[in-house]
C-alpha cells in the first residue's frame, strides 16, 4: 500500500525549479507559474495514488486544501480527519494520539488561530510514526521544505489539522506499450469483450495500445494509451454484472435495445455471446455493438 509519503519520496531532492517541480506546475497551472507549491505537490502525489478526491481536488492554497479535505471527509466519510487547534469544532486530535505515516499535516506556523487564507501555514506529510503531544518535534516529508522535497523536522505545536486518507492497494497495475506479463493478458481479454478482437499474448504492443486508444475516446476518457486508474475504473463498471448467453432461437441483434431498431446481425442459438447492461429487457452485446431481448437467451 503506497502512501502520499512514498510518492514524495520517490522524488526526495526534487529542487525548485528542477524539471519534476516544474511538471507539478504545469499539471496545476496548465504551465510553469513559479508559486508557493507545499500544496500543490501534495494534491499531486495524492492525484499519482488516485485518491486527490479525499482532499477535495487540487489546489494551491494550504488553508483551502484543509478545507476541501475537511468538507470532502465530512461528506464521504473517507480517511480520518481531526482538529489539533482548540479553536475548530470537530473531532479532536488528544494528547497519546498516534500519527501515522503518511498522514496528511496542516500547520499553521505563525500567528493566532483560525487559519486563513492569508496565514502562514504549510502542509507536509508524516514521515514516520510519531505520538502526538503538542509539544516537541515531528519528522516531515513534503514539498517546498527549504525550496525542496525533503524531510524536515516540525515543532508538534505548529499542527492545525491532521488527515490519513483511506489508502487502499490498487486493484490494477497501469499499463502501457512495452509492459508484458499476465497483467496485459488479463487487459487484453477484457478489451476484446468489447470487439477489438486482440490476440491474448500478454504483449502490450502497437496493437493493444490503438485499442485502449478507441476504447479511451468512445468512454470520453484521456487518449494517451495508458490503461491507468480512470481507464481501469471504466473497465470495470463496463464488465460490471456481465456474463455469457446463449440464444435459445435465431435471434435479430438490433441497434437500439426496442424491436423498431435496424438489425445488425442474426444470433445463432448455441453459440456463447458476452453481454454486459440488462436494460428493460435487453441485453447489451460490446462485441457486436448491439442489443437483443433477452427472453430468448440462457446463459451459457
């Protein structure tokens, strides 16, 4: 299970203005904007993990990335989140508390609270573990410590907030032209659920890239070729309740799932079909791009 704090150390060193800090810049910005940049390494990592949903999105700005994180847990109930300053209401982080690695820290490093907007504050991720007691260090992990991705040490007395995000192992492993294994197989066999007759060897190649290509494009997903996260999540729901049928008869497969729709083909009964949506009555054929009532078909 990968946490924010291992994609940052991934990128230990990483300086300002080196070329990795200037592609977290231009994945916010759309370009290099040389801004303060604490938050937006750690929306990023969190993005890299697939979950930047559990804090909100992205942004820039400590203060609305605890509030974005704060308002997103309140609403989904992912992850833990608590207070460390007296002056929030909520669920409080106590004195004998565990901070765990890789939990998300919202420090504000000078003045009174609340935090705004406009204090000074910083967010970093926990290095190791360490037991809260509002006095004494931390050990940190984060962006723009000293203009660098670096572990640093933390007065405990800076934490305004804490949240540990609901980290889970990814279900997939992305994928992308040159990778082989059983993983590609396994893709392979999925996407040619969906018609593009692939043959199941376990190379990403030309091919299979042109197909996740397509498959990107008709699922209104990034056309980069690289079956990741958001690829992934749409395969699945695709593949979601499918099986394989039978026709029990020669059946028309139609267009449109009503019996008014062109006919695209005949069904020939004893042969397996891979169907997906059952939708009033029809079933879904992605191999054939197509529908068919399924009063006339058995599972295979």
């Amino acid at each position: 299970m990968k946490t924010i704090t291992d994609k940052f150390r991934e990128h230990l060193g990483a300086k300002e203005w080196d070329k990795f800090v200037c592609k977290i810049l231009e994945w916010y910005y759309g370009k290099v904007d040389k801004k303060p940049w604490c938050a937006m390494s750690c929306s990023y990592m969190a993005n890299e993990l697939g979950i930047l949903d559990q804090l909100g999105g992205k942004q820039q700005n400590v203060y609305m990335l605890m509030k974005n994180t704060y308002n997103a847990w309140k609403k989904t109930g992912k992850g833990e989140f608590k207070w460390a300053s007296d002056y929030e209401k909520g669920e409080k982080l106590k004195k004998g508390d565990v901070v765990k690695e890789g939990t998300v820290i919202f420090m504000l490093r000078d003045g009174k609270p609340p935090m705004t907007a406009g204090s000074g504050k910083h967010v970093t991720t926990a290095d190791k573990d360490f037991v809260y007691e509002n006095k004494g260090y931390f050990p940190a992990l984060g962006g723009n410590q000293s203009d660098e991705i670096c572990v640093k040490q933390y007065t405990q007395k800076t934490i305004y907030a804490v949240f540990y995000p609901e980290y889970e192992p990814p279900k997939h492993k992305t994928l992308r032209k040159g990778d082989k294994g059983p993983k590609v197989r396994e893709l392979q066999e999925d996407l040619n659920h969906f018609g593009y007759r692939l043959a199941v060897d376990g190379s990403f190649g030309a091919k299979t890239e042109n197909a996740v290509k397509k498959f990107q494009t008709s699922n209104s997903l990034k056309i980069d070729g690289i079956v990741g996260p958001r690829t992934w999540a749409m395969i699945d729901k695709l593949l979601q309740g499918s099986h394989r049928v039978t026709p029990t008869t020669l059946l028309n497969l139609r267009k449109e799932p009503n019996a008014a729709s062109a006919i695209i083909t005949t069904l020939i009964p004893g042969k397996n079909y891979f169907v997906t949506t059952d939708q009033d009555g029809w079933y879904y054929f992605p191999d054939l791009d197509g529908w068919a009532n399924s009063k006339y078909l058995v599972s295979a």
